[in-house]
C-alpha cells in the first residue's frame, strides 16, 4: 500500500508541474517581441542604411562594398538566401540579410549584438550568417577563385617576374592563424603556439595580391608545413596534378638549363623542387643573402593580402565565438569577396600595392628551421641563386644586401 500511495504522489506532483508548465504557455500571446515587431520602421537595415545609400563613402566603410558592389552581389546570391512569406508573418528580405551577414564579417561583433541593431533575434542572425556565407562562396568561387590553368599560371609568372623580380613564381604561399573561442571538447587539436586556439588559413596568392587557392580548417596545433602537405594544394603539388608550365630557360641564361616553376614561401615550409624557401642562418655569403632578399620581396604578396583582408573584415581581429565549421565558412566567403573587391574596385583604398620598383629591407629571419631537402631542390635553389647575383642582377642589390 505504501508503494502505491508513492506512485499517487508522485503522478499529482508531476500533473501540478505539467498544469504550471501548460499556464506559463497560454501566458505568452506574443509571437514576436514589442521591440522587434517595430523593425520596419526603427531597425538599422530599414531606417540607417537607407540613409547611408545616399553616402557612398560611408556605405563604403559600413559595408566593406560600394553601393554597385552590393546590389550586383545581392543580385548574385539574393536566390539563395531569400526566403517565403507565411500566412503569420513576413519573412526578412533577401537585401537585409545580407546585410546582417556582411555587417558580421565586418565587424565580428556578437550574434546579440547585431540583433539588437538590426532588431531581430539573436538565432535568427546565427542562420543568416550560415546561409549567407555558404551562399557568397557557392555563387562567387567559380568567377573569383576557379582552380588557375596552365595559362593561368603563366600569366601570374609573368606577373611575378614584371612586378617583384622573380621569374617562374606561380604564386607566394603562407598560412594565417584565424582566432576562435576554444571549441568544446577538442582539447588541443585547436591551441597554437601563441597560445590562442586557431583554425589555420592557407592561402596561395597571386602577384596582384588575389587568392588564388586557399585551404582552410587546419588545425591551429599544425605547423605550416604540416598544413601543406595534409591539405588538398599540397597534395595535388606533390602528384604534379596543378598543371604548372613546362620547364623554362630564364632570360638570358640559357647556359643554366631549363628551370621549373616554383612557389615561394618562408622557412616555416619545406625546400621542393616546385617550393623555393630562404636559405637559414644569419652570416651567409653575398649570394645567398641576395636570394633570400628576392624572395623575400616576392613573398611580401601574401602578407599584404593577409593584411588587407583582415583590415577589410574586422572579425578576424576578433576572437571569434562560432563554431570552426562555421568560422571555415565565414573564412572562405571573406577570401572570394577580397577578390571580388580587387577585381571591381581598383580604389586606392583597396588596391594599395607598392609601385614596381620600391625595394623595402629584407626582414630578419631569425630561427629557421631544419630542412632536409633532395639534392634536386639543392641544385634548382642554387641555380637561381647564381641567376639573381649575375644575368638577373638589379641595381639596388649593392644598397640592400
């Protein structure tokens, strides 16, 4: 009997929270909060924005894109993120949401906080980030950042060698730490050696400071070389699947035989027949210390790109409090527009490149890591080496080196 009067008090106990639970219910007759219902007239999209239209500079700044920039990208991805009306409500506008999406990017200023501006609610503005970002790359990779032909890389070669003087480059390659909140329960996959938890962003640029490849979702705990050789670039370089040009003579050298084309990148990467990176060490001969400054000189286009894309898209200046799926996204969509920026836009403000000529001091290298490369990658470093110090001499190398 005992056990039966427990289950009765049980069952009344659970039935009085159910009724509470079913009264607190019926209490709420709002769909939609006071403050947001008033967003047509008082939100940010609807009442600022509007007014920044007549301002391009300032919708500039707000936007990171020029008025025409906007509207031709809204009309690129405005499908995709649009959504239907119902019969209980009207649905966000293909135009406010990216909005919303872009002033995240540039910003990175929290979910909550651009909700409030934007008087919506803090989930919605979580999904319209997701949506939007998958939306801009899906719609842009194919016209901004298609995988180069061989044509292709001959062109950005040609570059190289008329811009920053190193022939045979098809492009400078360097990795970039993207900070985020520490990710739950990943232990120390995501934790960097400057102590912050990172996804890594690989990036392949060109000479005019566009991505041409990028890779991105690395581990922060991995070096950049380790980011290369597991990345999807690395391996298709190491099979000999990029379609590089055929093996060239360089100008004026034919005594020293065809030469391959190569990337530059900085010590923290391996020496490769197709990877040219600084000679280690501080006390070098002439020669080397010529190399090291030439390639340094055309390494600097993938630092500037960095720069540029996290001085245009101040999240990455952040700590960024997404999931690293959705970071990944948000990485990949910033990459596509910085090209969409330099290829519609050359502005001074976002086509800032040093005129063909100006020579900056060669960077200290400090600690360069060990490296052991085949005596192929030898004899191909060292044929460039002796190029740069007689054929492809310049003036200036007496004043810097």
């Amino acid at each position: 009997m005992a056990g039966i009067a427990n289950i009765a008090a049980l069952y009344l106990l659970w039935e009085s929270e159910e009724s509470e639970d079913r009264r607190k219910r019926k209490r709420r007759r709002l769909w939609v909060h006071d403050i947001l219902r008033r967003r047509p007239q008082l939100g940010e999209f609807h009442h600022l924005l509007q007014e920044l239209r007549l301002d391009d500079g300032r919708f500039q700044r707000y936007f990171r894109l020029s008025r025409a920039q906007f509207d031709d990208l809204l009309a690129r991805v405005g499908a995709r993120i649009s959504r239907q009306d119902t019969n209980y409500r009207r649905s966000i506008s293909a135009a406010e949401r990216l909005s919303i999406c872009l002033r995240f990017l540039a910003t990175g200023d929290s979910f909550r906080t651009i909700a409030t501006s934007f008087r919506v609610g803090a989930s919605t503005v979580a999904s319209i980030v997701s949506d939007g970002v998958t939306a801009i790359w899906d719609c842009l990779v194919e016209e901004f950042m298609a995988v180069p032909t061989t044509e292709d890389w001959r062109l950005i070669a040609q570059q190289f060698e008329e811009q920053w003087n190193f022939p045979l480059c098809c492009g400078a390659i360097d990795g970039k730490h993207v900070v985020l909140k520490a990710p739950a329960n990943s232990g120390s996959q995501f934790f960097n050696y400057k102590g912050t938890f990172s996804i890594v962003l690989l990036a392949v640029v060109d000479a005019d400071k566009c991505f041409r490849i990028i890779d991105v979702g690395g581990y922060g705990r991995t070096s950049d070389g380790g980011i290369l050789a597991n990345s999807v670039f690395g391996q298709a370089l190491r099979a000999g699947d990029l379609k590089l040009p055929a093996d060239r003579v360089l100008s004026a050298a034919a005594q020293r035989g065809p030469l391959p084309h190569v990337f530059v990148a900085d010590e923290a990467f391996p020496l490769r027949t197709d990877l040219m990176r600084p000679f280690p060490g501080r006390i070098l001969p002439r020669e080397r210390r010529v190399f090291n400054y030439r390639l340094s000189r055309a390494r600097l286009v993938v630092e500037n790109a960095f720069g540029i894309l996290s001085s245009q898209w101040r999240f990455y200046r952040r700590v960024i409090e997404v999931r690293p799926e959705l970071a990944e996204r948000c990485v990949k969509a910033t990459c596509v527009l910085h090209n969409l920026l330099r290829r519609t836009a050359p502005t001074a403000a976002v086509r800032d490149c040093l005129p063909v000529g100006v020579v900056l001091p060669l960077p200290g290298l400090g600690r360069v890591a060990a490296n052991n490369a085949g005596r192929e990658a030898i004899r191909i470093r060292e044929t460039f080496t002796s190029y740069f110090s007689a054929e492809g001499t310049l003036s200036w190398h007496d004043t810097i080196v």
